[in-house]
C-alpha cells in the first residue's frame, strides 16, 4: 500500500513542495501509523539533502536518513524496516538540521509511504530450478558457445567459488583463459579442455529441479609456461583432483596426468543419478598438499 504526504502527521516548519513536504529545520518531524510487518519512508533526493533520524514505534533506529544525491531523484527509499510483527506500528522521521560536506543544503523532503503486511513464504528452492542439461567450460571467456562434436553449446562457467586470498584477481591467479593450441587426445572435443580452472580448492553449486541427474567433469593436465618448456619438464605432475559431490567423495585423491595417461591427454568421471540436496547438486574440487585441484569442463544432465 502506497499513500502521499499528505497522509502523514507533520510536525514543525515543514513547507509544500511538488505533492509533498520539505523542511530543514531541526526538530521537525513527520510519522504515519499504518499496519504491516514492513515499511518505506520515500523521499525525493537533492544535491541539497540532509540528514534525519528513523523511529519505529518510538525507538530510534540505528542508521541515517541521507536525502543528499547529486541530482533530483522522486519517490525514492530514504527509509526503510522489515521484519517486524504483523500488526499496528509507527514510523517517524525526525529532520537533523545537518547534512555531509559536499551537500549545499539540509533539506528532508517527504513524498509518502509504502508499507505491506505480506506474510510470504520461505522456500528451500526446491522445484525451483532447471531440468535441462548444463554444460560449462572453466576459464572460457569467449561469447559465444563451444559447440561440442555432437552439437550440444557449451557456455563458460561463471558462478563458481574458489578462495585465493585477500586482494586477490581471481581471474588470473585460478582460470586458465589463454587458449592451449597444442593436441589434447583421449576426446573428440579438444576445445573442451583447453582452457580451466584451479586452486587448492574451488566449487559449484548447480541450481537445478526435481530428479536424478548423470554428471560428467572432463580434466587434462595442460601445463603452459615458459619454464616448463625450456627445462623440458612436460612430464611433471601438477594437479591432484579429490572430488565431492554435495559432501560425499566421488573421487579420491587422483593424479590427473597419470590417470589421464600423460599430461595434454583427456580424462573424464562420470557419477550417475545424483539427486539434488536443497534444489541444489555441490560439485567440491580439493587438491593435495602438494598440487592443486583443476577442472575444465562440466556437464550435468537429466539420467536417462
């Protein structure tokens, strides 16, 4: 429910101003009873706002009402509280007389309020999500979509996790975006695995529906660095692979250039009729003391 300002009690100087009410004089205050379990102070912001003060039901709130933005802007929330009981309450604004440094004025101007007694619901999100296949290359930042040799798009992968540090580029210390342009074998799909993601550990949850899903993730060991190639050290392990899926080991600690057969080779795990936990199926990659975890791809699909 939304009603103007001239619905609100106003106490004090307060002025007419384009359907609503503005003051800056210390003291002056404007409150509205209403009944609901949240509620909206709207105001129109001005690069000569100031400051107010909130009370819900009497008590004053722990935060500043700033009515200061470098251009006008109406009906905006100045103020706002949620989670209250369901029933009768009071909100008032008290104008300051103040404002911050870089406003040319103290003016609170009020336009109405919004309120609700919306009781809603809370959902665990299950039967919320998708049922189709997903299919992700890590590190991929092209925008257009891989297309794999049987025809399905492969997107790249962005809503995933990886703790790397405080202050850290993500991007450049856990993706691998620069394209491997050498043969990647043991698939039909090389551009799969030219590209990744790593770090000592790093997961992603996949929003999906109702059911039971197959998941496939696709790893190669595909060390590039200049090093690496002048000292000829191809054959060094780098990364160990303990996989979980929604806390349960589907993997344990595996050496992916061994079990791939060599490094630039393919290797693929496969889990069947995994079943969502919370509208939702975790994919957990570790690595080991010694190496980091990779992936560079990921296909959910319905089983089936």
């Amino acid at each position: 429910v939304q009603v103007g300002a001239d619905k609100l009690d106003f106490q004090g100087d307060w002025q007419p101003f384009d359907g609503g009410r503005q003051s800056s004089t210390e003291g002056a205050s404007a409150d509205y009873r209403f009944t609901g379990n949240q509620v909206r102070v709207l105001g129109t912001v001005d690069a000569d706002g100031g400051w107010a003060d909130a009370f819900i039901d009497g008590q004053k709130q722990l935060t500043v009402v700033e009515c200061w933005n470098p251009t006008r802007r109406r009906n905006q929330p100045i103020f706002i509280k949620k989670g209250l009981s369901n029933g009768p309450h009071e909100v008032k604004i008290v104008v300051r007389g103040a404002k911050n440094t870089i406003s040319k004025g103290a003016v609170v101007r009020i336009d109405g309020v919004q309120f609700s007694n919306a009781a809603g619901s809370v959902s665990d999100g299950v039967g919320e999500g998708p049922t189709s296949a997903q299919r992700m290359v890590f590190g991929y930042l092209g925008r257009d979509p891989i297309i794999d040799s049987q025809g399905h798009a492969w997107l790249p992968a962005t809503e995933w996790v990886v703790r790397s540090g405080f202050s850290m580029d993500t991007v450049d210390k856990a993706m691998w975006t620069k394209r491997r342009s050498m043969y990647i074998g043991n698939t039909k799909d090389e551009e799969l695995y030219r590209y990744g993601a790593h770090g000592s550990e790093f997961w992603v949850n996949l929003t999906v529906g109702p059911g039971k899903y197959d998941l496939r993730l696709k790893f190669a060991d595909t060390p590039l660095t200049a090093w690496m190639e002048r000292e000829g050290q191809w054959d060094r392990v780098l990364h160990d692979d303990q996989v979980f899926v929604n806390g349960k080991e589907i993997m344990p600690p595996t050496s992916i250039s061994k079990e791939a057969g060599g490094i630039f080779m393919a290797v693929d795990k496969e889990v069947k009729d995994v079943v969502p936990e919370h509208g939702m199926i975790r994919v957990h990659f570790v690595g080991t003391n010694k190496h980091e975890a990779c992936v560079q791809a990921l296909e959910l699909v319905p089983s089936g």
